[in-house]
C-alpha cells in the first residue's frame, strides 16, 4: 500500500513515499495505517532527511473512502486529520509530489506538507460539498490560511478542480514539474539547506482578512446554486471560522460540523447518488462497444439543434438533416444563438464557438447521411413522421449505422419494424436543453443488440451524459412516471389548490420546479397529444381531470404561447398566476361534483411524490428499469428531482416503506384505483426492505 524508495541528492537522503491502492489511490482505514506506518519509520530513521509523499499512475490521492462513512472503520486510527497533523508537526521537512488527481482528503493531505510540487496534468480540488459533507481533515481551516479566503470558498464551495497552472496561480503549489518526484526531492534538499523557506502554516487567526461581505455573498450564491442544501452553508461557517478562531479551535469546529453532516439523511442521499451514476453505467450484458466517428441528426428544432451541440461540444462532427432550407436555418440560428450566449457567459471563445459550428453541417439530402456511424432521429412526435423517416435511413444509411428516435412515448418496436435492421435500432431519449441536461435513457427495443447499447453508452459518456438503460413502455422511465405526478396535480387543482400552491410545495420540497411550470415549460400540446392518443384506452369509469385539456383548448400551450396554466409577459419565463385559470380549475370541479377544500404542503407533496414512487415500484417489477437506484438518476439527472433527497425510491426508504405504503393505502381507498399498492412496494414494506438494497 506504500512503496519506500530512498534517494540521494548531493548528502541530502530522502525517503519517497509512494501510496499504492489501485483503482483511484484512495485513502480508507488500511491507507491511513500504512501511511502512518511509513511516515513514522522515515521520521525515526536518522539516515533519512527529509521525505516526498506521492502517488501511483494518474493518481495522488482521490480522498477517503466513502464506502467507509458511516462505519466503525472510519474510527481506525490514525484518523486522517491525526496523520496531517503528524505531517504537519513533523521535525524533517515532507513535500507532496502531486502526481495526478489530488481530491478531497487526498488534497488535505498534501496541506499539511512543508511544500507543494504538482505534474503538469495534476488536478487538486475538495469536491466534499457533492456528497453533502464539508472537507473534515483541516481542508476548510488550511487552505484559506494558504491561497486566502476568496480563493478557498471559491474551492471548497464550487466543488470543481482546478488545473495545475490555476493551483500554482492562487499559490496552492510551489512549482509545476514534468516530473513532480525530481522537483519535490530538489524542494525539499532546498528545505533541508535552509535555501527555501518551509511552508508551515501560521496557526493565528486571519483575523479581518475578509469583511462579513464576503460570507454574505458566498452564502446567497450557494443558496441560489444548491437550494435546499445544507453543505454548503457549512462549508461557509467553517471558513469564517478562521478569521477568529486558532488552527486546533478551527479544525475542532470542521470537525463537529463534518460530524454532523455525514450523519444526516442529506449526505447519505448525496452519496447514494454518486454510487447510483456509477451503477447505472454497467450494463446486463458484456459487449464490444464500438467507436461513433459521426453523427447525423434529423430534425433541427429544439431537440435536434442540442442534440447536435452536444456531439459538436465532444469534437463529433454532425451532419444536421431538415426537410425544408427555412426550418434548417431556423435551427441553426437556434444553434448559434446558444453558441453566443455561451461565449458571452465565457464559457467558450469566438474560436471554440467557431470550431464546433464547423463541425455541424446541414443538409436536406439524405445521401448526406449515407456515411455516418450513428444516425438520430428528433422530428415531429408522429408515429408516420417517424415510420417515413425510418424507412429512408436504413435505405440510404450504411448496413452497421445505428438507427435511434428520440421520442419521448412512441413504440420503438413499431418503429424498428419499418427498418430490416431492428438490432442495429434503440431510443436515445435526450432531455430539453439537450445541450445542458445530463440524462440520456437509452431505450432498448425487443431485439436491440447488446453491442449497440454498449456502443451508445460509450458515446454519452464521450458527449458528458449519464447513461440509463430502460425499456419499451409509454414513455420509459421518466415520463411514465411523470404522468402519474402529473396527473395527481391536476386532481389537487380540482380539489382545491390553485397552480402556484401546488408549484410552491413542490419547490419547498426541493423540486428544480413545479409541475405545472414544468409543464408550461415543455409544451402542453405534448401531452395534450399523449392524452388523445390514449383516450380510446383510457378505462370510462376512471378519474379524469380536463383542466389541461381545457386549457389548451383555449390556445394556451404554455411559455411558448404566452399562457399555460401562468401567463408569461413577453419575453420572460416567470410564471404569473392568472385568474383566468383560477376560475376555470373551479368551473372543471364543479363540472365533477368535487368540493372544493383546503390542501396542505404535506398533503400535495405526498400525492405527487409517493405517485412516482408507487409507478416506479412498477417499472422495476416490469424491468423497464434495471433497479431502483437508476430511477433515482434519471429523476435527479432529468426532472429537477433534489439530489439532497437522493431520488424518489431513496427518498421512500428515507421516510420508511411501511409509512409510504400505509399512506398510499389510505389514498387508494379515498381516491381509488390509481392508488393500487405496487406489489413491490407492498413485498419491500412488508419485508423490512429498501428500495436501495435491490
Ligand atoms: P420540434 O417541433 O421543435 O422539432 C421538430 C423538427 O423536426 C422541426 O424542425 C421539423 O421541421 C423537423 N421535421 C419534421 N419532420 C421532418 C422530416 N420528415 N424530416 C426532417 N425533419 C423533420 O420538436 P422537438 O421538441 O425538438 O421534438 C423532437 C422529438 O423529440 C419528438 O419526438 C419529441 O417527442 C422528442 N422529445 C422532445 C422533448 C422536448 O422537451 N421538446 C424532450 C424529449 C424528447
């Protein structure tokens, strides 16, 4: 687990210290012990001088082991705050050699070193905030006393890692080296010499190096990017902290606050998070994924111009097809458009906005398309739309490309029945902006191939999306669920709430949005077209609420058209509540003979939310989804879910099954049918299961 190597510069010797726990070198319990181990050998040994910490392969360290928190392992001693001490305290000068990626307590590792040399493609960065805890080794009390209080909230509250040359800047390091080992040995020989000062941390008080500002604006921008989320505010306090408290006061402080975080319900639904993006990644079957070199897209509108900025970001060229020149500019003005935003926001250049529009190029040929690896299709939401344009590209595509739709609800299988190449064909259901959102469902047909799934899997984790397998259903995993949130909102409006309490209490809860803004976002001709379409299916004696239909009656499809169940003024999307609707929700509920009531936050968060928990329990019986912790990432990934909440399956075992599935029965037998218990719901509750433990 550590490697000992022994150097000599001029009469300088110097042990290397090498930690070695592959895949990521990070440093649980057993680390901690061999580290310490090794530390102290080097520290008694009187032929050694000085020492070099370093790492293996593309790895310093990437932090503690979080498989570990919340187990008697993380009491193992030494603890890692007592091995930086140790460092920190140590008689003989210790340098870290950065060899790669530095994170979290790997990070706060190398701030207890005398000195800081980083590689060249070194990332150094506390991304403790994503798991909803704070940097509890000293990171929150050592970094500001070294790069200052600007630059440690902006590190410690952003999450994101800086490069080499961005550590070396704000003074994190003291060099970058192509080969970090050499330059901290001659460091530290230097240290030993007395001809570079050691870089001990003054443990005083910064005193007023920030005014109260500062923290202010810290605080409300943290509370605007992670609402709801307590982390980061702890993480704040901590580095106020050290403007009136000592090193040892300090660090006693991080460590209560740390203590208090890991514990609670936040960072567990934080951390399962992170495990359930990684799990949705691995696929039921081994296949040879292949390399997508192009792209075609059809359809230029709002789905297909991001879906093609999403490739042209990753350096994928796109051939973009529309079927009239008018609708192919409008897209790529659409596309351009996005571009300049981006660049004003800075976040790309004239030039890197240049070379991805280059990659894009248009077409109204079909033959253009006869050369691409992959081609998806994102035209009108239309069964014939979709079968005509399926039976053109496997005409003119070549015989291995891989056909995909991203439809939202229509039936791959019927459209995969116009190709001759079904295995070749899937959903890729991107989310809107397509160019923003992470989710991507990949839907896979009745003979979908494994190779070809494995193949889209491997090209969204080029384009920077999180993969979910899921099935064929009326829309998949996310909108099927949708549907039932959905459908819960309307009858709460018939029962009493007016479209903004029911948004508020979902937002309270932690939701990006509420569902009814959400569905003046999308577009309420989408559904509007879903409902029609399942009318001649839909069961007579069920509940069914036409407020949406009968808004949509009235033109009003949402932000697009200027009303929704809001009103929109020109040019904006905040949503005003309209009495207009107001008076209409009343009229459909008299039209149904309810009486209207008062409804609590409590109540509307438990309708919609345990609705989607009772479907989900049904798309995992169904294997629509391949278990539970994947609708977790597609909720949170794609609908604005709050990740503190950790998914809406996490969310269920948070409150406890037996308290979900008690309230659903008292729902099925107020509000009927649609409330069925989910028989797996009902088996995991009855069992003393968790959805989180299949
Ligand atoms: P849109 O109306 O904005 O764009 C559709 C585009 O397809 C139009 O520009 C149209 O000119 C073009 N088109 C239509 N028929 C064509 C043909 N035969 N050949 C070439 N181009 C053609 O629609 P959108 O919102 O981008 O949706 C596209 C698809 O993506 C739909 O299947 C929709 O259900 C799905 N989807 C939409 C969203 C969303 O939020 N908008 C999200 C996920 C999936």
């Amino acid at each position: 687990m550590v490697h000992v190597d022994l150097r000599k510069i001029g009469e300088t010797r110097i042990a290397i210290l090498r930690i070695d726990n592959p895949p990521v070198n990070s440093i649980g319990s057993q680390v901690r012990v061999a580290v310490g181990e090794s530390l102290a050998a080097a520290l008694a040994d009187d032929a050694v001088q000085a020492i070099v910490l370093t790492g293996t392969g593309k790895f310093f360290c990437s932090g503690a082991d979080i498989r570990e928190f919340n187990t008697p392992k993380t009491l193992i001693r030494p603890l890692l705050r007592e091995l930086i001490s140790m460092v920190e305290t140590a008689h003989k000068p210790i340098v870290a050699a950065i060899n790669g990626t530095a994170l979290g307590g790997g990070l706060e590792l190398t701030l207890g070193c005398h000195g800081r040399v980083a590689s060249e493609d070194a990332k150094l960065g506390l991304p403790e905030v994503k798991l909803g805890v704070l940097p509890g080794a000293g990171g929150t009390q050592r970094l500001p006393r070294i790069v200052g209080i600007q630059a440690a909230l902006d590190i410690i509250v952003g999450g994101e890692p800086l490069s080499a040359s961005q550590a070396l800047e704000c003074g994190l390091v003291d060099d970058v080296a192509a080969d970090p080992i050499d330059s901290a040995c001659q460091l530290a020989v230097a240290i030993v010499r007395g001809d570079r000062a050691s870089r001990v941390i003054d443990p005083a008080p910064l005193g007023d190096a920030a005014s109260e500002a500062v923290f202010d604006d810290a605080r409300r921008a943290a509370q605007r990017r992670y609402r709801g989320c307590i982390a980061p505010q702890e993480c704040i306090a901590c580095v106020e902290k050290t403007l009136h408290a000592d090193l040892e006061t300090g660090l006693a402080f991080e460590a209560e606050r740390f203590k208090l975080l890991v514990e609670g319900d936040q960072s567990k639904a934080q951390r399962h998070i992170f495990f359930a993006e990684r799990k949705a990644a691995k696929l039921p079957a081994a296949a040879q994924a292949s390399t997508v070199r192009s792209v075609g897209v059809v359809g230029a509108g709002t789905m297909g111009g991001g879906i093609a900025m999403s490739f042209a970001n990753a350096g994928i060229p796109v051939v973009l097809l529309e079927q009239s020149e008018e609708a192919l500019q409008r897209g790529l003005n659409n596309i351009q458009r996005n571009y300049d935003v981006s660049r004003k926001r800075g976040r790309f250049s004239q030039e890197e906005v240049e070379m991805r529009l280059a990659l894009i190029r248009r077409t109204m040929d079909y033959a253009d398309l006869s050369d691409v690896d992959l081609v998806i299709e994102a035209a009108f939401e239309d069964m014939q739309v979709k079968k005509d344009i399926f039976t053109r590209l496997d005409q003119t595509c070549k015989k291995d490309a891989v056909l995909a739709t991203n439809t939202s609800r229509l039936d791959i299988n019927e459209i995969a029945s116009v190709t001759g190449r079904p295995g070749q064909m899937l959903g890729t259901h991107f989310f809107s902006p397509a160019n923003v959102m992470r989710l991507l469902e990949v839907v896979k047909g009745a003979r979908t191939d494994d190779a070809v799934i494995a193949t889209v899997f491997r090209l969204a984790q080029r384009i920077g999306k999180i993969p979910v397998l899921v099935g064929v259903c009326d829309g998949f995993v996310g909108n099927r669920m949708v549907s039932h949130y959905t459908r819960e909102a309307y009858f709460l409006l018939e029962e009493g709430c007016t479209p903004a309490q029911v948004d508020g209490a979902l937002r309270r809860f932690g939701m990006a949005m509420g569902p009814l803004q959400m569905q003046d976002m999308a577009g309420l001709d989408i559904s509007w077209a879903a409902r029609k379409r399942q009318a001649p299916t839909r069961p007579a004696h069920l509940r069914y609420s036409k407020v949406a239909d009968r808004i949509c009656e009235m033109g009003r499809y949402g932000q697009k058209t200027g009303a929704g169940f809001y009103r929109y003024e020109a040019g904006s999307r905040e949503p005003i509540p309209d009495p207009e609707i107001d008076k209409l929700i009343a009229q459909c509920a008299a039209e149904a003979g309810i009486v209207r009531r008062e409804i609590s936050d409590d109540e509307i968060v438990a309708r919609t939310i345990y609705a989607l928990v009772n479907e989900a329990a049904r798309i995992v019986k169904d294997g629509i989804a391949q278990r539970p912790s994947d609708i977790d990432v597609v909720y949170v990934a794609g609908y604005g879910f709050p990740m503190f909440r950790g998914g809406p399956m996490f969310y269920a075992d948070t409150v406890g099954l037996p308290k979900v599935l008690e309230t659903i029965r008292r729902f099925h037998a107020e509000h009927g049918e649609y409330w069925e218990p989910a028989p797996l719901l009902v088996e995991l509750a009855e069992s003393g299961g968790r959805f989180s433990e299949r």
